[in-house]
C-alpha cells in the first residue's frame, strides 16, 4: 500500500535518472536465469535452421560443440535436449526412446563426455518425437493410455539418467507419472537426478513451431486436450503442482509462458518451489517476426523476458538464450 499523497509524495522522483531506477528496480535478468533448449538431428556437420523459428537451429552430434561452448561461455547453467527424429525410427510405441543410440542417448554420452559437469543436461520425458501419430504416450482406439504410457516414461527416464542426464523433465502430462518415476529413479540409486515437472502444461496453439523442429507437426494425430490441461483453468493448476510435489518433484514447469503469467505467479506464492517458465516456440516466433518486421523493436524481448521473473520464475527455458549477452545490454 503506498502511504503519503501528492505533492509531498512524487513517485517520479525515483525515476528521473538511470542511476536512481537502478538503485530501486525489484527485477533483474542475468544468465542464471536460462535454459537454453537445443534441437538435435541426424547425421554429421549440420547446423540447419529451422524455418519457423528464425535464428534457431538443429545441431548433429559432431557439432554440439559450437553450441553448448557459447551456453558456458555466457554462463548459462543448463541445456535442454529435443531430438528430432527420423520417422523412419518412429512407431505406434514409440520404442526409439528406449534406444541406448537414440539421438538424446548420444548427445548426453557426448556432452558429459566433453565437458563433465561444467554445465546441466534437462532431458524432455515424453514420447511425441518417437511415435508415429505424435502423441505424449500410447494410443488405444483414439485413446492416450495413462498407466501404460507410465511404464514406458519409467524406462525412458531410467535409460536418460544412466546415460547422464542431470535433470528429468517429464513433459507427457500423465497422472501419477512423477511419484512412479521417482521410485524408480531411487530403487536404482539414481536418486541424485533431479526432476523438473512440466506439472502447469496447458493443451496450447502456441507449440507449432516446435513441433516442425522435432517432426511431430506432420504426424500428430488428433489433438492433446484429453491430457493437457485446459487454458481456461487455473485452479485444476495448483491441483496438479501439489500432487506433483508430493509425488517428489525438485521443481515444476509452466508452459507455455507469457499467455500464463498469472499461473506462474500462483504457483509460486503457494508453494514457494521453484517455478520454470517456458517461454514456448510460438511466444518466440511470433516476437522474432513481429521484430524482423519492425513492427516492434528487439527491446520487447528483454521485457517479455522481466515479465516471468516479476510474475516469480526462477528459470525461464528461452530461445533467446544464446543471445542474452546482447539483450541484457
């Protein structure tokens, strides 16, 4: 509550030099606060574009190099891994998952191989870049099998942390899937492994792009509304973060961002857990275009950015990212 009325209170006061909004701004960005996402794909010596998500790219293993060296060189602590999958490979089972050779396993042998534990891996737990019809789980006559999808995320989830990952991040939206998880991660000490819940993930027309990047775009069949949550509810949110939470989630994911600020926001001043933003391809997308188009300068960016810290993200998974040297200046 501001006390104090005009004229003996003028709060432009402390706005009439850069040095004094300095002193007083309650938000601030720095590198720590990203998760740079990375896409991969097949073969050798690519770096391809990707053309809905302008200035973003796919990277082969044998040139992850050039990537992840500019995320530790801006000092950003972790990278998260999307394959996009020959459909060749993909099935009704999505069995590519459980590859030991699949392009997340190689990836993750690679990085830790490289660079140890200078930076953190989040993998994406989930089957939509490995299945034929480009859903999270498994489908039985046009339906998402909750428990039986379960049993394939354990093993995915088990294959990724034995092959380094540091952060799991189940995505799929199936119920109960964090506890079953989690059980199986300690059963197998595996129990330093972290997992990020995707707990907050809203069936959303923002996700297009990204899925052009990992090829599921093209296969998906149907819609995901039966497992993603419904952008018209709030409270179902908080429902989903806290059984998320006692089922051993460390941390918990919005997504997408900027249209749920206001979840975000939620989630954080109940349960104080730290809370991701996923600043998605279509929020990203649509900005780069509108900036490439002058139709809104590149300053936008850094304020969407300020948005999800002020709303209470701790991280924010950004394709920015890799340029946030140039956005925080």
């Amino acid at each position: 509550m501001i006390t104090g009325k005009y004229p003996s209170l003028r709060l432009r006061r402390n706005r009439k030099q850069s040095w004094s909004r300095k002193l007083i701004q309650e938000n601030t960005l720095s590198p720590n606060d990203f998760i740079l996402p990375i896409f991969l794909t097949e073969g050798l010596n690519k770096r391809q574009e990707i053309s809905s998500m302008p200035g973003v790219y796919r990277y082969t293993i044998n040139r992850l190099n050039q990537i992840v060296d500019k995320a530790l060189k801006l000092g950003i602590p972790m990278i998260a891994l999307f394959p996009k999958t020959k459909n060749s490979k993909k099935d009704e089972l999505g069995t590519e998952s459980l590859n030991e050779n699949n392009l997340v396993c190689k990836a993750l042998q690679e990085i830790k191989k490289r660079y140890k534990n200078q930076i953190g891996i989040m993998c994406d737990v989930a089957l939509d870049p490995y299945t034929s019809h480009g859903h999270d789980g498994l489908v039985k006559s046009n339906t998402i099998l909750n428990d039986e999808t379960i049993e394939v995320l354990i093993n995915q989830s088990l294959l990724q942390a034995e092959m380094g990952c540091d952060v799991l991040a189940p995505s799929d939206m199936m119920d109960g899937r964090i506890g079953k998880i989690r059980k199986a991660l300690d059963k197998n000490k595996l129990q330093n492994v972290q997992i990020l819940s995707y707990a907050a993930k809203y069936a959303s027309s923002f996700y297009g792009p990204f899925r052009d990047a990992v090829g599921s775009k093209s296969t998906l069949k149907g819609d995901k509304k039966t497992y993603q949550m419904d952008f018209r509810n709030s409270d179902e949110a908080l429902r989903e973060v806290t059984l998320d939470i006692k089922e051993g989630a460390d941390m918990v994911m919005v997504k997408p961002g900027m249209p749920y600020l206001d979840i975000i926001k939620s989630i954080k001043e109940k349960f104080k857990i730290p809370v991701f933003a996923y600043q998605v391809s279509g929020e990203y997308s649509l900005m780069e275009n509108a900036i490439n188009k002058n139709l809104v300068n590149r300053d936008a960016v850094y304020e969407s950015l300020v948005a999800f810290k002020r709303a209470g993200a701790n991280a924010i998974v950004s394709y920015y990212a890799d340029r946030i040297d140039k956005i925080i200046k």
